[in-house]
C-alpha cells in the first residue's frame, strides 16, 4: 500500500500557524482545529438531484480504492443484510421484510470502506510521525492513514506513541483510576457506534467503579428530543416505523438533511411520493435529498431527472422553526373555527391529551405579522403548508439536529408534538414522530444504561443482577465533563469510540479540558484528532470493527445494536481482522474492569468477554423489554422494542399527551449579526471525513467555505470567494474562526452555514439547550470581517 505523505503547504499571506512552536503546543491551540487549507475550494454547478449515477460511481469509488474489488463485493453484499453486519454509519432501519441484494447507500459505502480499508498506522507509522506534525494534517489526511493495529502510548512529554501491550495498557489505565481522590474524577464516554453488549458493560464497570460519569454523543444530537418527547408522550424514542411511510399522506422534514445524513431515507420518500404523500421540507437551507432522487436501487432511474420529493420547501430562517410551526398551527386553529371544528382531532385532544387551552392561547397572542418576521416565511407558503397538514390524515414529521441544538432545543421539540397532537398524529398507523437518530447505535447504546440520569429503576435492577450498590447521585454528560475536565474536577477521559474532540463544541476550551487530564484513553478504529490533543499521558486502544469477524474463548461471536425505529438486531462481521493484535470493543472493557476493579468485583469480566451470549443474559434481566434476548435477536431482522406512544398510549404521568405554551425563541441580531448554522458536508460522517468536496452544494476541494445569501453578501460588500474571518458573540465573548470563503446560497436570509468541526471553535462552551445541557451548535450570532 502507498503511504499517503503529509500533505505539503505552502504558508499563505495570513496563515499564522504553519508550525506548532513550542509555545503553541504548551497552549494546546495548535492542532485541535483542522487546519488552515492550502488551497481554496473551488465552486463547481450543484447537484439537483440526489444519488443517481455520481452517488454509485463515489460508492465504487470509495469502496474498490480502499478494500479492492473482492474485499468490497464481500463486504458490501451483507451490509444490512439480516446473516451480516450492520452500517457503522446512521441508524436508518433496515426493511422488516425481504431486503435487496445491496442494502446500502453512498454514505454507507463509505463507511465500510473507511473501515475495511487495507492501509495500516502501524508501529512504524508511528516511529515516523511525531504528534506535533500529525497536528497539522487536514482531518481527511488523517483519516486515510488507516486502521490502527495495535495499542499505542504516549508518555509524558514524548512526541511519538510507542508500542504497550494490552496487559500493560490495562495496568496503567487501573494504576491512574486508583490514583484518583473520587471516582467521579474519571469520566467514560461513549459513541453512538458502540454495540449493546460492550456498551451495558461499560456502564457496568463505570458504576462499580463508583461513578455515572457516562457522557455520550446523544447529549449531542437528541438529547432535546429525549427531554421533549419524554416529557410530552413518555418516550423519548421514535413513534413508528418504516412501514408507516408506506401509509402516511404527509411528510414534514423539519432540521433534517437526509440525502447526506441518512440516505436511504429517502428510498421511504420516494416510495411515500408515488403514493401521493405530500412531503414538505423545512429547511434553512434548500437541501439536494429532498428536491429530487434518482433510486440507485433500479437502474432506469439512473436515467432521466429524478423523482420529485418534497411538494413544498419552507425557507425558514435558522431557529425560525417555533414561529413557524406557531404560524402553520394558529392557521389551523382558523381553519378549524372556520369549519365548524372538523379540522382539530377534538375527540382525542379531550380524552388523550393536556393543556390545550394554555397551548391554543399562547398561539393566539403571537400576531402574524412577528411570526412571519421571526420565521422568515412568506404568509402563501404558511398557509399552504397549514392545508397540507389540516387535510392530512396520516401526518409523519421527522427531524434532526436542526431543531435540538439551539438553546429552545427542547422547546423546538415540544412545538413538534403540538404540531402531530393537534390532529391526534400519534398511535395510528402511518403517523406519528421521528427523531432521526445520527448513529448506528446512538438510541441503543442509551438504551442499555449510557447515560449519566439512568433512571433509579434501572439502576436498582443493575445492582440486583450484579450484587453491589450503584451511585444514586447524577453523573456529568458531555458538556459538564469538559467544565469538569478543565477546572480539574476530571482527571481521567475514557472513550469508548468517536472523536471527541472534534465532535465537541468550543474547540479550543476542550483541548485544553483534555491537556489537563492525567490520562486520555481513546478506543479506536483508526486515527483522529482526539488522538493527537491529550492528557498527560494517552492510549490509543485499538478495536475490532463492525465489519471484521470477532473470535472469542467460546467460539465466533455476534453483537446487536437498536436502530432510530426501536428494531434490536444482530450484526456479524464477516471479514478478517485487520491486525491479530486488535481486540473486541466488549473484550477491552472487560480488560479494562478486570484489570481496575480486581477484588472489588463478582462480575467474572473475562467469561462475558468469551461468550457474548452471557452479557445478553444479563442485560435481559435489567434492561425492559429484552425478554428471551438470545433467543430473538438470533430472529432473521431481530425484534422491536415495546413503544408505548407507538400504540396511542402516554405513560407520561397523567397517562395524557401533552400539549406544551412555547416561548419563541428571540435572536437580538443586531449590528449586521447573522444566525450561524453548522452542518455537514456530503463527504462527511459525523467527525469523519472521507473527502475534501461537498457536490450537492456544489463544493470542491476543501471544507473551509461559509455559506451566505446573496442580498447578505451585498449589504456587506462580500465577493463570492472572499475570505472572511468568522467572529462568534456569546455576551461580552469573542471566538475566531479564520480564513473562510464565502459562497453565495439559496440560504434563508440574515443566516449563515459552516461545516463542523471546522466552526465547532464559534461555538461557546456554555451556550446549551435548556432542560437538556445540548450544545447550541445551530445557532451562533456571528459577524463577518474580511480576512487579512
Ligand atoms: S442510510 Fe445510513 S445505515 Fe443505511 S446504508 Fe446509508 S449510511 Fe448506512
């Protein structure tokens, strides 16, 4: 295999951090920000129309570059298929029914092929390459140094990981956890690509160790759905599944963008429009996935333009979606007085549900013309889509992070609910709510007892199963593990997956969060930046992936993971590790809580690391709803959750829905502020980045580019093309983000729109969603200044 080289860069006029000094790397800035970029990205004509032929030729792309055409055939034939593995990338559900041959999309492709790729970082790759240079390659470059094999070091004020054995790597993790005043000085984070089974022994461990310091990357993504929807219908899950796409009449896509972020959603939305549902998106931005879809799946659609999705697009502005959904709601209430009430479901609003009155009154004092200058949309399509809703019989609405990370997160959420009460859109057939979860197990990992607020049910029942007493007093989630980690509360970052550095907000106060720690321990596939910005001293520990097979004492295991519908299933890898010396996510917990809790522990942490069915035991006497776990989730498909809400029931506690008075939210922009949206590239998962292009916004070759409307480039006499250097306002503070080009946009006006991580830097530590602590990541006043 070719070893990529560093890429070269030539320091342009302005680019201030070619080279780390000593001094830069003392203060931890240099490095935890992707780079400056070399070169400008180039604009090129966006793609209108989503998949299609360019989506399978980038699949092959990907996947025959890295695995080679035998190794890609193998892979990519049981990628969701019911005997394979399951997508380490979203979690959209797999059909319940007969799958396809290929059950998986560009984006998936990717993913595999990320995964499965033949490059290596070996020792020796290692020996080469000092942190302080790997701190100045680009995310992507990183990313293509391929899968780390085995587990590394880095010592205190040493500039290159070593080679440590596993037993040696657990000894030290154990001697640094024993070290510690409390056991709430350690923190143990998860991401969302960890299975059931590793992930219910993590929280295990962490909580005989004596703590509920389990943050994950759903504090991150839906953790204002989960506070919003528990509240509100007493589930914090998804209220259908995919077949109800098939039923529904109408689609509202709202802070969603699903031709990148989760693609095969859109195979639901084709099917759903050529049944004549209508779909509407609510969208600052115009997103490709929902404009048109040419089926990669059936090869006379390659051809032609595609299939129209969404009937209506409403431009709304970036945290206009309460005033919106306030205006399409006070319409309906008219159209309901109008009628005679034959619009509003009076009959399951009376017996089904709460607070209407306070609801109905709150959204009459709101006057049209705030709510059309706070959403940014024109009255016509207002009503329009009020039609679209009041008529509907079957109404599915789904969302994204568009709507949970602003600081009304949670209250964003709420007016959701509103919106599918009003017509008693939950617990019938081919209607309900959907948060579209962002990880393949994000919803499972929580469901198996990641969280930092486990219910005292749960942990009632972890101790009974397991004989000891588990904290009752709240651990930290993410953002209180940064604030932790850097006034010095936390001395130890355990994570189990991710990158968590760049998944975070506030770039820089976490690297220095990070620095201060004793020790960082990261579980790994293969390299990032997380690895590079450290504790004193880190680990890398490198893991088995979701494609490769996983051998233990007891013979070939499987593991299981719960997609965004609630479906728990099995998912085997099926190819040969990429190195003998990596170990299972399930095997280094275990490593890890036998080495660390030796002779305070009954739990015989090596047997369930040699036989997976045995965690599947326990977790089915704690865990609600697992009953016969081995035996259903050997079931072809696995088997659903119970979902309450999904049936018409609320165990809330009046055993009602409820309908919630929403403040709207106010954005005090003035000074030419703009409302700053991040948001991924079509080249993106998450953190990882698989290229330096973004085709259906019509972007090549580079990430740093702000997008803005044109009549917002004219009142501040920006060129297309121009750098600008991006200043954040959270009160009296100040944040930087330099050197980005401005692209003109079809975006709502008075909004703006960078790709994270790269403005993860604007966003300030302590701008949260209320009631659930979610970073502010989607709306950040900002002003923009001509770069030097
Ligand atoms: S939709 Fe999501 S889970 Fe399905 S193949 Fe694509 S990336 Fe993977």
């Amino acid at each position: 295999m070719q070893r990529h080289e560093p890429e070269q860069r030539a320091p342009e006029p302005g680019e201030r951090r070619a080279r780390a000094t000593d001094a830069d790397l003392a203060e931890g800035v240099v490095g935890a920000e992707p780079p400056l970029e070399p070169r400008a990205p180039r604009r090129v004509a966006r793609e209108l129309s989503a998949a299609g032929l360019p989506s399978v030729l980038e699949a092959a792309h990907h996947a025959f570059g890295a695995m080679g055409v035998v190794r890609s055939v193998h892979a990519l034939s049981v990628v969701n298929q019911k005997h394979g593995f399951d997508c380490p990338s979203c979690a959209w559900p797999d059909p319940d029914g007969e799958r396809k041959r290929f059950e998986f999309c560009e984006n998936g492709a990717k993913a595999v092929a990320s995964e499965a790729t033949l490059e290596r970082a070996t020792p020796a790759f290692f020996a080469r390459y000092g942190v302080s240079e790997l701190r100045l390659q680009s995310d992507h470059w990183l990313e293509q140094q391929g899968r780390i094999t085995q587990p590394m070091l880095l010592e205190r004020s040493r500039d290159h990981y070593q080679p440590i054995s596993w037993d040696h790597a657990f000894e030290l993790i154990a001697s640094e956890l024993h070290a510690l005043g409390s056991p709430d000085e350690a923190v143990f984070y998860t991401s969302g690509r960890t299975s059931n089974e590793a992930a219910f022994l993590y929280g295990l461990f962490a909580r005989q160790f004596g703590t509920n310091n389990l943050p994950d990357c759903s504090n991150m993504c839906h953790e204002s759905s989960g506070v919003g929807l528990k509240a509100a219908i007493g589930v914090g899950k998804a209220t259908i599944t995919l077949e109800d796409f098939l039923h529904a009449d109408s689609i509202f896509v709202i802070g969603q963008n699903p031709g990148s972020c989760h693609p095969r959603m859109l195979l639901e939305l084709e099917k759903a429009a050529k049944n004549g549902c209508r779909i509407v998106s609510v969208n600052p931005l115009p997103e490709t996935g929902l404009l048109r879809f040419k089926n990669p799946q059936r090869p006379l659609a390659l051809l032609g333009t595609g299939t129209p999705i969404a009937c209506l697009h409403l431009p709304v502005r970036v945290n206009g979606d309460v005033a919106l959904l306030d205006a399409i709601m006070k319409r309906m209430l008219e159209l309901d007085r109008e009628s005679g009430g034959r619009v509003l479901a009076h009959d399951f609003i009376e017996q089904h549900t709460e607070g209407f009155a306070a609801f109905a009154a709150n959204i009459e004092a709101h006057g049209w013309a705030q709510l059309i200058e706070e959403s940014g949309v024109a009255r016509e399509l207002i009503e329009e889509a009020a039609a679209i809703a009041s008529r509907s019989e079957r109404m599915i609405v789904c969302w994204a992070m568009g709507i949970t990370q602003h600081q009304n997160g949670v209250a964003n959420v709420q007016s959701l609910v509103n919106f599918a009460l009003l017509r008693g859109q939950i617990g019938r057939r081919g209607a309900g709510l959907c948060p579209v979860r962002g990880h393949s197990n994000v919803q499972g990992d929580r469901t198996m007892g990641i969280w930092e607020r486990m219910s005292d049910e749960f942990l009632q029942a972890l101790g009974q199963e397991f004989g000891f007493a588990p904290p009752s007093h709240h651990g930290q989630d993410t953002v209180g593990s940064i604030l932790a980690m850097h006034d010095g509360r936390v001395k130890v970052f355990v994570g189990l997956g991710g990158n968590f550095l760049s998944a975070t907000p506030d770039t820089r106060f976490t690297s220095e969060a990070l620095q201060r720690c004793r020790l960082t321990v990261h579980v790994s596939t293969k390299l990032n930046r997380a690895h590079l910005i450290t504790g004193e001293r880190a680990l890398i520990l490198p893991c088995l992936g979701r494609t490769e097979r996983d051998s233990q004492a007891s013979g070939e295991q499987f593991v299981s993971v719960e997609d965004t519908m609630g479906v728990v299933h099995a998912s085997r890898g099926v190819l040969e590790p990429a190195s003998p010396d990596l170990r299972s996510e399930v095997a280094i917990v275990c490593g890890i809580a036998h080495a660390a809790l030796a002779g305070r522990t009954r739990v015989d942490w090596l047997g369930l690391a040699a036989d997976y069915d045995r965690i599947r035991q326990h977790i089915e006497h704690v865990v609600p709803g697992f009953y016969q776990y081995n035996r259903r989730v050997r079931e072809p498909g696995g088997f659903y959750l119970p979902n309450a809400a999904r049936h018409g029931v609320f165990e809330t506690a009046s055993r009602r829905a409820r309908f919630s008075a929403v403040d709207l939210p106010r954005h005090e922009l003035e000074d030419g502020k703009l409302l700053l949206t991040t948001l991924r590239s079509h080249d993106q998962f998450n953190t990882t980045i698989y290229g330096e292009s973004d085709r259906y916004r019509g972007i090549r070759g580079g990430r740093r580019v702000i997008f803005l409307n044109p009549e917002d480039m004219l009142a501040r006499e920006l060129s297309d093309g121009q750098r600008v250097d991006i200043t954040s306002h959270h009160g009296s503070e100040r944040r930087l983000a330099e050197r980005f080009v401005v692209v003109p946009y079809p975006i709502a006006r008075g909004c703006a729109a960078a790709y994270f991580p790269e403005a993860n830097v604007l966003v300030p530590i302590g701008s949260v969603a209320r009631g659930s602590n979610q970073p502010a990541s989607k709306s950040i006043p900002i002003t923009l200044a001509p770069s030097a």
